[in-house]
C-alpha cells in the first residue's frame, strides 16, 4: 500500500540520481540495490498503481546453484584474511589455499602486539591454542578487535583453549579446528560468506551503557547504523519516523538521538521543536540531537540550529565520522 508511482516514471527509478517528490534525496537508494542484485546475479523489477500500491520483485539464483559459487570464486579473489598463531600447519594450509582461490593471506606472531590496520581485513583468524600461556597478550588483541567489525574466528584444538574469556563486543566465532581437520581450507572459504552471530554476547542493560535513539525511514541504513553502535556497546532504540520516536522518549530515558531530516508522517525538523518546546518531553529537552541528511545547505545548517539540533551527519556517513560525532556528546 502507498502512493504509488507514476507510470512514467516507473522506467526511471533504477536511474542513478532520479528522486521524485522528495527533498534532500540522493536519489542513489534504488539503483544502490539493482547494483547489488545484479552483482549477485539476481534481478529487479518494480510495479505500481498510482495511489494504491507498489511491489518491487526480486529474484536470486539459489544459494548452491553453480552461478553462485562462480560469483564465490570471483569475490575470494578480493578477499584479505589474516591468521594469527604460531600453529605451522594451519599457515601452510591457509597458504596452499590461498593460491588455488585468489585470497590474500598474511601472518603474524601471536606474541607481537598488532600495530597494522586489522579494519582492511575481511576475516581474521586466531589461533586460541597459542594464547592458553599468554593472558596479557590476548588482551591486548582482544582490545584491539573489539574496535572492529571485522569477522573473528577464533580456532583451537586443546580443550584449555575454551577457558580463555572471549570479549563479548568482537564480531567472532568459535570453531574446534579438530572437528574441520578434513575439510580445513573449504570450510576456511565458507567462513567468508558465513554471517558470524555470536552466541554469547548479550545486551548490556541500559544502566551499564549509553542509550541512543536511532530514527530514519531507510531501514537499510537504520539497521547498518545499529549495528555498529551496538558492538560498541551501545544500548539502541529504533524508530521510523518521529511520531514514533517521540513515542519512544516517553516510554524510555536516551542519551543522544540521531534522526533523519526528511521522513513521512514527520521528519526530524518537527520532531526536534516537539522534544524542545513540548512538556511531555522534558526529560529530553537538552538531549543532543543529530541530524542524518544527504544535504544540507547553508541556510537548512542554520535552521537545524534554530530548531534546537546540536549537529549534523551527511549521509551515506562511515563508520569514523558517525562515532567521531557521537564522541562530542557522549563520554
């Protein structure tokens, strides 16, 4: 259900940069997901009936087609993994498997303290085993992944291993290497495309962290966003609009809200004026306030100010220029 799309524009909408009856649009969303289908050898397509409904349609070839391992074996080329133990076989293995599929792979001492950029790697691999001796020196890794969003799989054969405390914000897996010993190098290549949902984390409650109030329309954006200010051990609330985050100031006590400027129903110009002006929301009127957008001109920065916002973030924004904003309001 929706208000639907005019026909002729129907041709259009997968077009790089064409928006229609929105402001501040990049216009980048749709053809963002025809690039992305297309690369997984899908296909997109879209039908809709002015004032009465829209459906996009998308079609994939199945997960163990031979379409799919092909687009595997093209992307493992562009794959970076890095192993990090002192266990001779598995570096030969990972070599050997490196050059049959195309990733690269490097190594390093698990009793040197990392100092190179684990976040352009995709998958990094730590041999547990090595660390049974090493407290101090698993720490301080430890405290390094737990910055990243990275893949983590943890590998061990001696059941002391498993003793070691696993930080609970780093994005990892843990795998008995004895039990893949047969297939080691092919379960290695799975591992890449495998989503890592650790078992053990559990949301801290909001006594212990920082709550922040999440609100846009782009579901897409809204959930990549949570992800990462939820392993960084942040507490996060979801709205789609501001009708419902202002439901949710009432319901629940946040340090920082981040909303987007233009959404339907209402966007984060009136939502701000009701959580500064309004009394059923004084808890909340001097809780920073930042605003998501894809443009801002001088003047729109001005009013944003005006309205009580105290910053703002272009969108799409990285990872770096979200927790460098969020850094300046909450410690």
């Amino acid at each position: 259900t929706g208000i639907g799309i005019p026909k002729n524009n129907l041709d259009a909408i997968f077009d790089d940069f064409f928006t229609h009856g929105k402001k501040n649009s990049s216009g980048l969303g749709l053809p963002f997901c025809k690039k992305v289908i297309t690369a997984f050898g899908g296909v997109i397509s879209c039908q809709s009936k002015l004032g009465e409904w829209t459906e996009f349609t998308i079609l994939l070839p199945k997960i163990d087609s031979k379409s799919v391992n092909k687009l595997k074996y093209e992307l493992m080329s562009k794959k970076r993994l890095l192993y990090i133990g002192d266990n001779n076989s598995d570096v030969f293995e990972l070599q050997k498997n490196s050059f049959s599929h195309g990733y690269n792979f490097n190594t390093t001492s698990p009793f040197k303290l990392i100092d190179m950029s684990l976040d352009q790697v995709d998958m990094i691999i730590v041999n547990l085993d090595s660390y049974t001796e090493h407290d101090y020196y698993f720490s301080k890794l430890q405290d390094k992944l737990a910055l990243l969003t990275t893949k983590v799989l943890y590998l061990y054969r001696e059941p002391k291993a498993i003793n070691l405390i696993l930080n609970e914000k780093i994005n990892y897996k843990l795998i008995n290497a004895s039990k893949i010993e047969n297939d080691f190098t092919d379960h290695i290549c799975r591992f890449f495309f495998i989503h890592f949902n650790n078992p053990k984390s559990t949301p801290r409650s909001t006594t212990e962290t920082k709550s922040i109030l999440l609100v846009d329309d782009n579901m897409s954006l809204r959930m990549y966003t949570g992800i990462l200010l939820q392993r960084s051990g942040f507490h996060v609330i979801h709205a789609e609009n501001g009708i419902n985050a202002l439901k949710s100031l009432e319901l629940s006590q946040v340090d920082l809200i981040m909303i987007d400027l233009e959404m339907p129903l209402m966007g984060g110009l009136e939502a701000t004026k009701q959580i500064r002006s309004n009394k059923r929301y004084e808890s909340h009127k001097n809780t920073p306030i930042i605003c998501f957008s894809a443009s801002l001109d001088e003047k729109q920065q001005q009013e944003l100010s005006k309205v009580g916002m105290n910053g703002f973030i272009f969108k799409p924004a990285t990872k770096e220029q979200i927790f460098s904003s969020i850094e300046r309001f909450i410690n």
